[in-house]
C-alpha cells in the first residue's frame, strides 16, 4: 500500500478546477529503498498514485479508473526533492493532468481519464 501521507505539503494555491500542492520528498521514505540501488529515485507509479490520492481530496473524481494518456517522466526525482504538484479535473471529459515540477524542470506529467462506474 502507498502511503502518500507521509509527504510535507508545505502550501497549495487553488483556483477553479486546478490546485497546486507545494511537497517535500523526504530522503528517509520508503519508496527510495531499491529502486535503484546506489541511485534512489521515487518510482513513476508512487507519482501517479499521489496524483490521484490528492485530486480525489480537492475534486469529484466520479467513476474508476479508465485509462492514462501521455504519461512522461522526464526528470529523476531524487530524495529531499521540493516539488509542485499541479492538479488539473476537467468534470466535462472525467479527466485529471497532472504534473511534478520545480523551478528548474518537469519531472513527470499526464492525464488520467475516469469512467463512470458500470
């Protein structure tokens, strides 16, 4: 289980339908441990999942989970990483885009469609 709780959200700013989280990635987590070794860095799928832990927080994530699209990872992130996570719910097409930043790079990106529950 991912334990998204366990990251420092410093501060958010929100606006309608797009929150922005302002995080601290301690270097003591978990996810770091063996992936890889002699280079930690927090796997794809941990980013994804806080993308969606945080979003269903803010919006109306109505349905499950349908598909990903144009999912990038960019840029490592490293233990002790400061980064802004940007939420963006389209309710119109049951979308989610997200992306971990900071103020040198994109670390990662992509949007995240949900369905209605059959």
């Amino acid at each position: 289980m991912l334990y998204p709780d366990v990251v420092d959200v410093q501060d958010s700013r929100e606006a309608e339908n797009q929150i922005i989280l302002n995080l601290h990635v301690p270097a003591g987590l978990d996810y770091f441990s063996g992936h890889f070794p002699n280079m930690p860095v927090l796997p794809g799928v941990v980013q994804i999942h806080w993308a969606v832990h945080y979003a269903a927080q803010y919006f109306p994530l109505v349905g499950g989970f349908t598909s990903m699209e144009h999912i990038k990872f960019q840029s490592l992130v490293l233990p002790d990483a400061k980064l802004a996570l940007s939420l963006h719910w389209s309710a119109e097409k049951q979308q989610l885009e997200f992306s971990f930043s900071n103020s040198e790079r994109k670390h990662s990106s992509g949007r995240i469609v949900f369905g209605k529950d059959v």
